[in-house]
C-alpha cells in the first residue's frame, strides 16, 4: 500500500508539508526517547551467554571502542556497561559524531586505517580489542592484539567464525544450544563459521545477499518451529545474535564480541590465538573481494555481457581447477559435474557460484548500488602459506576471465 501511494505522486511538489510542531500537535510526529532506548538495552543484555565469565574477567579483559563520528557511542557504551564489562575507553577524538568524519578518510570498520587512533589508544594502554561500529551502528569490525603487542585487523569472516565458536561452545556447556538449532550467511560469506558450526552439530542455511533475507528466515522458522535462530551474519561485517532486531546490528555484536575477547583471556590467550586453533583444528580458511568498476553506460552493459558470458560458457574449469558445483541464483539451478542437478529454494538473484575440486569457490554478481562486478573468492588449504597462494591463484584466474 505505501508503495502504491508514492508510485502515485508525480511530482515532490505536489506532497503536502507541515510544520514539526503542528506534526507534534497532531500525533504524527513522535520522537523516540529514553523507554525505547531501555527496551533496546535490556534486551541486549540478553546477548551475554555467561554472565559469570563477564563479571569475572570485566576488569582483566581491557577494549577500545570507537565509534568513528558515528551514532554507536550512547547505546554502544551502555551497551558494553550493562552487560558487565567496565575496562573500555572510548577513542576521544572519534567519539562524538561528526558528519565531516574529521579523524578518519573513509569511516567504514572494513578498512585498517579506520583504526589508526584506536590503536594509539590500544598501544598506551594494552588494550586486548580494539572495536569500530560504522556511522549507523549496524555494521562492526574489529583490530586483536597479537603476542608482540601489534593489532591485527580481522575481517568480516573471521569476526563471525570466532563468534560462532565461542557462542555454540558457550551455549553447549551450559546447555542452552536446542537441537534444532540454526545460523544463518549469506551464500557469499565463509564456509569457515559452516565448518565450525557443524563441528557442534548445528546446521548453516544460506541465503542471498542481504539482511532482510535473514530476516525472511527468522520469521519462516518462528512460524513453522523448524529450527531456532542462533546467529546470523554477512562477510561485510553484519551480524545478529538476537532475532529481536531483524537487522544486522553492531551494539549487538560488540556485547557477544567481548565476551569472547573475555573468555580467551580468561585462558591466556588473544582472540588472534583463538583464531589461530581454530584454523589449526578445521583447516585455515582465506576470503578475498575483487570489484572490477565499469562505469558509464557501456560499463553497465560490459557487465550484463559477462554474466551472460559466463552462463553461456559453463566453466568446466577455472585455472587448473575442476569445477564441481554451479549454481545460478538467477535459474534457481545447481548444476554438477556429472550433469545432474538441483533446484535451488531462493528467491531469484543474479548470481553465480562455483565450487571447485578443492573446496575452493568463486562466486560472481553485480553491484546494486554501483557500475562494479564483484568476485568473491573462498580458499581452504592446511597452512597459512598454502591458503594464501590459492587466493592468489583464484584471482588470477579471475583476471583472466575478465580480460577474454
């Protein structure tokens, strides 16, 4: 129905206007205040898996938090207090928003210069976690100090392996996991969290690109009491821990991420050793982005020929690489190499993946928001050097692709 009335307006003209005190007057206006926040914040609360293990390591564990110019300083600060945990500080000069994002070139948490004053602030005071929401807190990355005192910057996918672990470990032992349990990706995320997910006998779903199709999850699993929603993420640094916001949202993710900074220091460790068992006990696992811009017309239409280049092509093969699985979001089909195939039960998408004999994969789509094709590549091998030389052989491959 809204999107019937706007549909009807011709021009931005013809759209009526009041005042804000008339609109206030009138109860069309309701500005949000402290109740909603508290609603907000008890429920956050509620993301703490082991309240005890927070209480006990709140003074030991020690994290930066910047919410670079952002909206995440009021909630995430209280957020991080309610739930027990008392040794962080904010990033003074970032703290407080800033529509000009002053102290930063690009104020997003992919980006490791975005952490360039947490981490003076995290070698003055030896902070275990350095911790960025981007502008509208729903999007959270993360820096991890490493045994020489150095901070390694995560990505979206090893942030999310290290929760998933943590959070299925945490509710194992104190016999919260139910058994129908469920996390949810997007198909261009890690099957890292997948690996470490079925190690505890939980199942991953995959589903298109976007939090609302996680969303759309949540509510089909409440209706039909199929599974029950444990954790949700995307490799760009979104993540849900609880369906009450059906959203990626940082202020929850920052909650659960200091526990799990709170319980590998309980046991001496840093959460860059964590992730370091974790690929020394599921095998080491390494993502890359590549965005190719094709701008302007002809670049939108490079970009539609491609996609259709590759449907039309049937990649047996990508380097030196077998092909085992394609699936087309776009037809809904997987396809094998033995020539059988499958029907894929999502919603359309104009995407394709490939899976290789390696357990490697390669999925290509385009941008919604900018002329961009973008390739996303997943690499598993039995060491830091061998993962990072199949990344580097797969983008190869991709060049070459996009220069026939």
């Amino acid at each position: 129905a809204l999107t019937d009335y706007i549909r009807a307006i011709e021009s931005p003209l013809d759209i009526a206007v009041m005042d804000e005190d008339t609109l206030k007057e009138e109860e069309l206006l309701h500005i949000i205040g402290e109740e909603v926040d508290q609603a907000y914040l008890d429920l956050v609360k509620t993301v703490t898996v082991n309240p005890e293990l927070v209480s006990e390591m709140s003074q030991e564990m020690s994290l930066v938090f910047t919410p670079l110019h952002g909206t995440g300083k009021m909630l995430g600060e209280r957020a991080l207090r309610n739930a027990g945990f008392e040794n962080f500080n904010l990033v003074p000069e970032q703290a407080e928003a800033d529509s000009n994002f002053t102290t930063v070139k690009s104020p997003n948490p992919e980006d490791p210069g975005a952490f360039e004053y947490a981490e003076k602030l995290g070698r003055e005071i030896g902070a275990d976690i350095l911790v960025a929401t981007d502008p509208d807190a729903d999007r959270l990355g993360a820096s991890v100090r490493k045994s020489d005192g150095s901070y390694q910057v995560l990505t979206g996918n090893q942030i999310a392996s290290l929760m998933v672990d943590y959070l299925l470990l945490a509710k194992k032992e104190t016999n919260q996991l139910p058994g129908n349990a469920v996390i949810l990706k997007s198909i261009v995320s890690s099957e890292f969290p997948t690996v470490i997910a079925e190690s505890y006998g939980v199942e991953m779903v995959d589903v298109l690109t976007g939090f609302k199709f996680i969303a759309e999850k949540i509510q089909q699993y409440e209706e039909d009491k199929s599974h029950t929603f444990q954790f949700g993420f995307e490799e760009s640094y979104g993540y849900l821990v609880k369906p009450f916001v059906r959203d990626k949202d940082a202020i929850q993710a920052l909650v659960l991420l200091a526990e799990v900074a709170a319980y590998y220091k309980k046991k001496g460790q840093t959460l860059y050793d964590g992730l370091q068992d974790l690929f020394k006990k599921h095998g080491y696992y390494k993502e890359k982005t590549i965005s190719v811009t094709m701008s302007g017309l002809s670049g939108a239409e490079k970009i539609t020929a491609l996609m259709a280049q590759f449907r039309e092509e049937a990649l047996t093969e990508i380097g030196d690489l077998a092909v085992t699985k394609t699936e087309d979001f776009q037809t809904s089909t997987t396809t094998f190499a033995d020539g059988k195939t499958k029907i894929i039960d999502m919603p359309s998408s104009n995407v394709l993946k490939y899976t290789l004999e390696d357990e490697s994969w390669i999925a290509i789509r385009p941008s919604g928001t900018e002329p961009k094709i973008k390739f996303y590549i997943g690499a598993k091998a039995d060491s830091n050097e061998a993962v990072d030389t199949k990344v580097e052989k797969l983008e190869a491959s991709i060049e070459a692709l996009t220069a026939e």
